[in-house]
C-alpha cells in the first residue's frame, strides 16, 4: 500500500486516513491509497514511521475490502 501526503477532501475509494500520523512519524498528514506492490528489501532506504493500532486496523479493512 502507498502511503501519501496528496490527499483529496473527499478521498477516493479505497483511500483510508492515517488519523494518528504524528504518532505514526510521518511529517505531515497521510493517507494509505490502494496501490499493492512489492519491492527489493535493499531498496528501502529508511522507515518512515509505524502506524498505531487503530490505523493498522483501517489498513487490514481496506484490504479486506480491495482483495475479498
């Protein structure tokens, strides 16, 4: 899932909040959009932060929704 800071007022589907982002680590308010890929572990540069359990459980509903 892609994580961004180029939210919409209004979202678009599948578009979920991350309501605790200060927490999370993240610089500025975010949202996960539902863009699934896969990537290189020695790609990662950095982690940007960890999301809190609340937005961790937005996040398995959203894919719960997306794949069925």
């Amino acid at each position: 899932m892609a994580v961004t800071s180029q939210t919409r007022p209004a979202g678009s589907f599948g578009e979920v909040q991350i309501k605790d982002w200060k927490d999370a680590g993240l610089l500025k308010a975010s949202a996960i959009k539902p863009v699934v890929t896969t990537i290189e572990n020695r790609l990662v540069l950095r982690r940007l932060g960890r999301l809190k359990d609340g937005d961790q459980a937005s996040l398995r509903q959203l894919l719960t929704t997306i794949l069925g």
